[in-house]
C-alpha cells in the first residue's frame, strides 16, 4: 500500500468556483449579442494558460457583429464581481484541510493563476496559513496541462511525486498532476463537470461525500 505524505490542492474551481462565475459572466455578455459561449471551447482553456484565446474576436465571428472591446472587458469583470461576491470556499474543502493536518500530512498548492489572483482570494477565505507551500503561474515557465506546478510544488513540500494527492477540478488540471506521477482526484464544479476528463484515480461530486482519510485508503488499496 501506498503511503501519502502530502496532498496539493489546484485552486480556481476546486478550492473557490472562479470558473463558473467567470464562465457565465461570459455568456451573460454573449447572450446580449444574441449567442452562446460553446461549454467545450470554454472548457479548453479551464485550468491552463487562456492568453492564446481571443475572447472578443470570437464572439464577433459568433455574432456576426463587432464588439466594442472595452465595454464587453467592463460588462464581463462587473458580472463576475457580482456573481463571486457570495461564493465561498467549496463544501468539503476546509474539512480536507484540518484532516490533512491532523494525519500530519504536508499540505501545498499548485495553479495556473497568478500569486496575487491566488493569494488574495485565500486571504479572503480565511484559508492562506494552511498551505505549506503555494506554486502558482510567476514560478514555472509552462503552466498546466505542463507537469511543472506539481513537480514543483512536490519538490517544495521535500516529497516524491508518487507520496502526493492532487486534488482538482478540471482536465488540464487533472493530465498535469498524472504526468507528474501524482494520484490525482478529481472533484468537478458546475462548469467541469459537463467536461471529459482523461486518466484520474478517483472522482468525488464533493470533498464532502468522503472524508479524506477514506480518500487516501481507497488509494493505497
């Protein structure tokens, strides 16, 4: 059996659903031109690097129309402020988190957001002095699908790949912590779970349909 010294938490959609907010505060702005923001072009850039996509050439190709970029920017952060403003942590997160350290467990994060993004949301939360190390987008040259964030949040944490659970929420997420050798869990939000996800070692609706200690049971087993 298996032995697990620490477990890594990806941040936006699993620890906070940034996602969905920012997904529909999107499609809030689409639907005002008259169309929608497919869930599977969305989808592709959840978890990952989404600098390549062009949000607003896309919707003019969509609606046929030009689209008056700075506005659409100020629509789309107004909406997502609105729609985030009420979220909280997700249901079985802080649970994990207390579990994680009373096993003894090193406890760490790796996101493809920015510090500042990341940062700033778990001072919020009230969830920052739990983590034993944070690696987010400013530490790595390649982002997730990238191995890089788990391999070095691993090495931080002074474990091997094989000792950590990943926990995540999206496909990008989840191919980074496998090809870095990590179990990975995968607990999908609103937005994600109408994604296909490739090789995980479990999937959970929520962190609080199982505590952590059967987690990590099932996957030494």
């Amino acid at each position: 059996m298996a032995e697990f010294k620490a477990i890594i938490f990806d941040f936006d959609g699993l620890i906070l659903d940034t996602e969905t907010a920012e997904y529909r505060a999107c499609n809030d702005l689409y639907r005002q031109y008259g169309a929608e923001m497919p869930v599977e072009v969305w989808g592709r850039f959840v978890g990952t690097d989404a600098s390549s996509f062009d949000l607003y050439a896309h919707l003019e190709e969509c609606a046929g129309a030009a689209v008056d970029r700075e506005a659409a920017r100020a629509f789309c952060k107004a909406r997502y402020d609105e729609l985030i403003a009420n979220e909280r942590a997700r249901p079985g997160v802080e649970d994990y988190l207390r579990d994680g350290r009373r096993l003894g467990l090193k406890i760490g994060l790796a996101s493809s957001s920015s510090r500042a993004w990341v940062e700033g949301y778990l001072r919020q939360l009230g969830l920052e002095s739990w983590f034993d190390c944070i690696r987010v987008r400013d530490d790595v040259a390649k982002v997730k699908p990238d191995p890089e964030l788990y391999l070095k949040a691993a090495e931080a944490l002074g474990v091997k790949p094989e000792e950590a659970v990943a926990f995540e929420d999206s496909p990008n997420g989840a191919l980074a912590a496998k090809r870095a050798g990590l179990k990975c869990v995968i607990v999908p939000n609103e937005l994600t779970c109408r994604l296909e996800f490739g090789e995980h070692d479990l999937r959970l609706s929520s962190m609080a349909d199982m505590p952590l200690e059967e987690v990590l049971a099932r996957l030494s087993s």
